[in-house]
C-alpha cells in the first residue's frame, strides 16, 4: 500500500506551532471555568482548573433519561449489562398499548429493553414528550431502538418514521422479527420540552422498544445548521467483539468494535487515556486504547465507507492518541485525505491524551474514501484509535411559536384534554392537532389562529391562557358546561373576529367591550343558550312573589273598590281601541291567518330579550330565539326609525302568508302587538350567502354549488312574483 498523501510545508508546520503556543498562552491565562455538562444532581457544576477539571464519575449521568418502552406502570430497574436505570414510560406518553414479544425470541442475551414493546394501533402522530432538567439550548444525544419480535403475532415487519421535533429523523425498517435497529441523532434542542414521534405511514403499526436521551457538552459535534445523525461509530483496533457504552463512555455513546482495514495491524496500551486532563468529546479509554497503523511503516492507512446517496452530507470525526512510547527521534506526524482532497495537514497525536479532527463543512459524496499518509518529517506511520461519521438532516421546519405552545399546552392540562394532543401543535402542518388551525409564514413560528372546542365535555371557567393566544382569530368553546363570567380579556385579543359561547352554563354580564365589538360588526358574537347571561350590567333578578295576608277589613274593602274602578276604565278604553283597529284594518289589511300569532312578551322570551343579533336590513333588526318545542328561529322586528313603514311591512307578512316554496324561508308566525310589529322566520342555520362568499373562516364554494344556489334563488324568487 503506498503512500498517497502530499509532504507538509515548513511554513504550515511553523504556523501550527504558532497557532498551539497561542492557545496554550490562553488556557493558562484562564483560572477557572464551569462546564455544563458537569452539573451534579444536586444544582452544582464541578470546576476545572487551568485546562484540567474532575472527571464526571462514571455512574453518573443525572439527568439524563432511559426509558424502557411497554413495561407496567411505575416499574424501574438497574440494567445488569448496562447499569443503567430504566424506567417505564407512562410519564411520557399517554396512547398507544403495552406488548411482550413473542417467547420464540427471547433469550438470555437478549437486553432487558427488547423484551417489551409500545405500540400505537391509533392515530397517525404519537409522540414521546422528554424535558430534560438542563432545558432548552443545549446539546443532546436521543436514541431509540427497536425490535420487532412478532409482538403482535402477525409475523409481517412494519414499516413507519420517526421525528425528532417537528423534523423528520430517520425511517424504520427491519431485515427479519429479530433485527434490532438503533437509531442516534445527535440535536439541539430548540423548546424545553424534546418530542419524538412515531408516524404511521400505512406500512404498518409503529411502535418502540427503548428511548434514551444524554446531555452532551455544547462544543462538541458542532454543525453550522441541522443535527447529526449517527451512521458509523467504531472501536477501530478493538480485541475484542464487546461494544463499548456506559460506565466506559461518559455521554453513554455506543462504540462498535472494528478489528482494522485491510493491509493494518492492531495496536494497544495497558495504561489509562486522558488519565489527568478530560478531553473535550471525553472518549471513553476503553475506546482509545486500541488502535491500528499500516503492516508497513511507509504505507498510508487507507479505507472507504459505501454511502450509496451522492446527495448526503456528512461530518466526520476521527480520533487519535499515540499508544506508543516514542524512543529517541521516532516522531510520528501524518495528513488526511478525503475524497482525494486535503482535510487535515498535520496530525501529532500526544500520548496517553486524546485528540480529534474534525471540519467544518460536511463532506458529501456517494462514497467516503480515506487516506491517512505519514510526512517527510515523520518516521512512524499514522493511526486511528476510533471514527464518528454523522449524517447531516436539515432541521429547517419551525415548531410552533413558544408561547403558543405554553398556552395551549396549559388549555389541554387545565381541562384534560386528549384527543390525539400530542407532539408539536402546528408542525409538522399535515399533523397538526385535531381543532386546530395555524399560520405558517416562511421560516417564522407557526402560530395558532383557530381553536375548536365545540362539544368537548368542558367544565370549569374559561381559561385564563387563552389570552395568550395573541394571533386568535376563531374561537368557539361552545356546546359544553363551562361556567362563571365571560373573561374581559376575550375582547383584548385583537385578530378575534368569531366567538362562540353558545350552550353552555355561562353567567353574569357580558363585557361591555365585547358588546361593543359585536355591535360594530368587528366580532361575531354567539352567547346563546346561557339561561344567567345578560347583556347589560347590573343583571336583573327574578322579582320572588309574596303572599301578603289580609288582616283587616277595611283592607279587603279598599281592593274591592280599586278592582271596579280598574274595570271600569279598561271598558271604556277596550271600546275605543276596537274603533282604531277596525279603522286601521280596512285601510292596510289584516294579519290574521293560518299562522301562529305571537304576544310581544313572548317575542322577548323567545329572544331572550332580544340578545342574539343575526343582521340588520331596511326594516329593522333580526334576532334569533327558540321556541317552546326548541326549534330555532329568526325574529325580523319592524324600528321605529326604519324607513320602511308599518303598511309595507304588514304587506311583506300578507305576502308571506300565501307563498310556500322550497327555496324560500318558511314564515312561522308573527307578532301585531299595540305598536310592535314583527315576523317569525325558519332559522337559516348554515348562515347566508354573504359569509360563504367573503368570510374567509367558512369552506370555499364550489363553483357548481354557487350556480345551483343562483338557480334556487331564482326559482324561489319567480315563485313569489308569480303569487
């Protein structure tokens, strides 16, 4: 195997020297720092001083998250393999069914988390919710693994995906029942609260066997955009065929064994790597203490992954440490080539100490091709103790903005909310929560506009966080019990144009500012059907009868005179009324027919006082009301600054009277009270032509429904002409 690489320059070897001095000067200069990842159970970090600091102990890894997905409810356990603590995962997630695998694949060797699976028969979206204690803005490492095991004795493999967030991670698939597919991403977490979800893609039911979430320092595996998803990590040089992870490996990464390359030769050390300075990826000195070099000292060290896909890009990390007590002038110096391109000049590795390279861009290429060539200076041939290679994922999609989702997440708690909830609220846009609508602006946060909450069982007060839900337009909390007073904050959430009360066991007055919105057209108000909610303030209270008993005569005397005083009067009024209405019935017609006739008190009890206003036209206003039998209806009152007069209006209910037509609104009835006038309709319940036209919250009409409504209304119209 010959040597590929080109001979390093004296003026780079000078400038590396310079740049390494530089950078010792700085360390030195700083007395102390905290690093993140340290921090202990209890809230405190440890310190390092000058470039060295305590090692993390290597059963600690607080904070982090292992979840053993399909064991009962409250059940933990200490891993004997792993010494990990795994719990069950009933805080996490609240759908999907607990199996065993099937007994033919169980085994002694089999690792306790494949024993059991979750699986979610419902629902295209299930999400795990994971809230790290370290928060948002941080470093993590999520895995999930997976094993099939005929746990639902179909013997047929699913097929399904999984999302970190709102980005799509990876798909699932499995060679046969005892396949186990792991898969890593390496992220940074955009919201407190990380959600993976599992997507049905009707290949089958999803479903998972572990979850696992490790906090990683922030400045290791640093990419300028997205997140890594892990495609090899290797042991390279290992003796042995055991993989490497937790307690060895402080961030819990799992490390493959890889025996070497053709044409290299195994290397290894008894002593202890990084043994008083912690390295900044902290690589386990299991790992680091094998490595392989080429069979011949003037050979380079060359290999190659297939990838398959030109279109991905990856990012690589090699790791190095000499193992290899140099004697006299044995120096060890070499270059690495990618892809036939430069990647890194010179590599020394220190012995018994860690080092990595790494770049920043990402590598892209149908196949990774490595050549690894020692310098003219250089009288040893290179090594390579361990190989990360990561590809990189966009993570372009927003979540959904954060306080919309602190105040719908409060909504769901505060009323218990399931229905399918899970995951983000918005994204990604064709999973976003049932009832729900969303505004999606470029690279902006999603944000709610509408929420539908219609016959959900809701009980309690309004909730406060609606307000804030500052870009709500639509809101309809109607048909369930919520009680107490309409909030004054509803009228502050400046986008709402609808708000729907209706149906339920509201009190008290509505706000004064909310009246005044819906008055002047900005709001669509609906508070029907909350028999103690009244539009003005003070609210009115039932006048209770009294029995007042009679305890003197003289008290039964005076009603007796008041009560023929009273009839006397009413006679003589009732007769001069009867000559005004015979008068006034022969000059504009009468009313009278097969329809119901209805008092003006009862017009009001029908209204509920006149509270629900549908529209406003040339004669008045239009009210809607309910029947005794329940039947919902519109009340058409004549004004008495309409300028239409009671002659034109007795005319229209004349009309009515005698047309009957599919296409025209039935008249129910009518009121002809003393000085009030008005026309009981058929309640047109979808609304009219006007809204399905311009209001942007109904669904667009086809155009062949808008030709078949023309010709209705036409048809409908030439019917009352021709009457």
């Amino acid at each position: 195997m010959g040597s590929k690489c080109k001979s390093s320059r004296a003026y780079d070897l000078m400038m590396r020297f310079i740049f390494i001095s530089l950078f010792a000067i700085c360390v030195c200069i700083e007395k102390q720092t905290v690093l993140a990842s340290d921090a202990t159970s209890s809230g405190k970090s440890e310190k390092f001083v000058g470039h060295k600091h305590a090692r993390r102990k290597l059963d600690d890894i607080g904070g982090d998250i292992s979840i053993d997905c399909g064991v009962p409810a409250g059940f933990m356990y200490l891993d004997e393999k792993t010494q990990l603590s795994y719990k069950s995962d009933e805080e996490f997630i609240r759908t999907g069914v607990n199996k065993n695998i099937s007994s033919k694949f169980m085994s002694a060797n089999l690792q306790n988390t494949y024993a059991t699976v979750r699986s979610f028969p419902e629902g295209n979206r299930n999400c795990y919710s994971l809230r790290p204690p370290e928060g948002k803005a941080k470093t993590y490492l999520t895995r999930a693994s997976f094993m099939y095991g005929d746990y639902d004795d179909e013997d047929k493999l699913p097929e399904f995906d999984l999302y970190i967030g709102v980005n799509r991670w990876d798909s699932i698939k499995f060679d046969n029942a005892s396949h186990v597919v792991i898969k890593e991403i390496i992220h940074s977490a955009l919201m407190d609260e990380i959600n993976v979800c599992l997507l049905n893609t009707g290949k089958g039911t999803p479903f998972i066997s572990a979850l696992e979430l490790r906090h990683f320092h922030n400045a290791t595996y640093r990419t300028q955009s997205g997140a890594l998803v892990l495609y090899r990590r290797l042991d390279v040089g290992s003796t042995t065929t055991q993989i490497i992870r937790f307690k060895d490996d402080h961030y819990d990464r799992i490390w493959v064994p890889y025996p070497g390359f053709p044409g290299s030769a195994s290397i290894n050390t008894s002593f202890i790597i990084d043994s008083l300075v912690d390295s900044q990826y902290r690589l386990p000195s299991a790992v680091m203490k094998t490595a392989v070099k080429p069979m011949n000292v003037n050979d380079s060290l060359d290999f190659d992954f297939e990838i398959g896909d030109p279109t991905l890009q990856f990012y690589v990390y090699m790791h190095f440490a000499e193992l290899e007590s140099r004697q006299g002038n044995q120096y060890r110096e070499f270059s690495i080539e990618l892809n036939g391109n430069l990647w890194e000049k010179s590599v020394v590795p220190e012995y018994l100490q860690s080092k990595t390279i790494s770049s920043t861009q990402p590598a892209r290429g149908s196949k990774l091709n490595f050549s690894l060539c020692k310098t003219s200076n250089s009288t040893l041939p290179p090594i390579l103790n361990a190989i990360e290679i990561y590809i990189l994922t966009d993570t372009l999609q927003e979540p959904t903005d954060q306080d919309d989702v602190n105040a719908i997440m409060d909504i769901k708690l505060s009323y218990d909310l399931g229905k399918g909830w899970q995951g983000d609220p918005c994204s990604p846009m064709y999973y976003s929560w049932d009832g729900l609508n969303c505004s999606y602006n470029g690279y902006k946060p999603p944000k709610i506009i509408s929420l539908n909450l219609t016959s959900e069982g809701l009980t309690g007060k309004i909730s406060p966080s609606l307000s804030n839900l500052k870009s709500l337009e639509n809101l309809d909390l109607s048909n369930n019990s919520l009680t107490g007073s309409i909030p004054e904050f509803l009228s502050q959430l400046p986008l709402l144009r609808v708000l729907n009360l209706d149906g339920n066991k509201l009190s008290g007055s509505v706000p004064t500012s909310l009246v005044a919105r819906s008055q002047n057209g900005s709001l669509l108000l609906s508070i029907g059907r909350n028999p103690d909610l009244c539009l003005s303030a003070p609210c009115k209270k039932e006048k209770r009868n009294s029995v007042m008993p009679v305890v003197a005569a003289s008290v039964s005397l005076l009603v007796i005179l008041i009560a023929l005083l009273v009839f006397w009067t009413y006679k003589r009024k009732r007769a001069a009324r009867l000559n005004v209405d015979n008068s006034h019935s022969k000059k504009e017609g009468s009313l009278k027919s097969d329809n119901q006739q209805f008092t003006y008190s009862e017009i009001v009890d029908i209204t509920n006082n006149f509270h629900r206003i549908l529209g406003k036209g040339g004669f008045g206003t239009v009210y809607h009301g309910y029947l005794a039998d329940g039947s919902e209806v519109a009340i058409k009152m004549l004004s008495a600054s309409s300028s239409q007069g009671p002659k034109q209006f007795r005319t229209e209910a004349q009309l009515l009277m005698r047309v009957h037509h599919r296409n025209l609104a039935s008249l129910v009835g009518y009121c002809n009270d003393g000085g009030n006038v008005g026309l009981v309709y058929e309640y047109m319940a979808y609304g009219n032509l006007k809204q399905y036209l311009f209001d942007e919250t109904k669904e667009a009409l086809s155009w062949k429904d808008r030709l078949q409504i023309a010709v209705d209304a036409a048809q409908g119209e030439e019917n009352r002409l021709t009457n």
